[in-house]
C-alpha cells in the first residue's frame, strides 16, 4: 500500500483588480485595510439588498393601503 504524501498548504493569496497577490508580501496593516476594504462591500451589498427588501415590503403595504382607502370610499 502506497503512503499519502501530504500536501503543501497553499499559501495565501490576495485578489485584488483581478490579480492575485501573496499575503505574505503585505504587512498587518496592509492585510488589515484589505480585510477592512472587504467588510465595508459586503456591508455595501447587505444594505443594497435591505433596501430593496424595505422597498418591496413599502409597495406592498402601500397597495393594501390603497385597497383599504378605495373600500372605505364605496361605503360611503
């Protein structure tokens, strides 16, 4: 039976403007900024995505709202 040979671990690699670039050429603080960099888009995005969630749920309930106003004035 052959013996596993153990790999490597890879190093670690940035993607930065579609190229990649080593971890290990950068210091902690650079690591950090790109780490900041990384949160505040995806915090961009989640906001994008609340926004669009609110607005859905704004339509709709200005749609029943008009519902209810249009009742209200066949009642009358």
């Amino acid at each position: 039976m052959a013996k596993k040979e153990k790999e490597m671990p890879k190093e670690q690699t940035i993607k930065y403007d579609g190229e990649e670039y080593k971890v290990s050429l950068f210091t902690e603080e650079e690591i950090d900024d790109f780490n900041h960099s990384l949160d505040l888009q995806n915090k961009v995005q989640r906001a994008a995505f609340n926004l669009r969630q609110i607005n859905g749920s704004a339509e709709h309930y200005k749609t029943k709202n008009a519902k209810a106003i249009e009742r209200v004035k066949e009642e009358k």
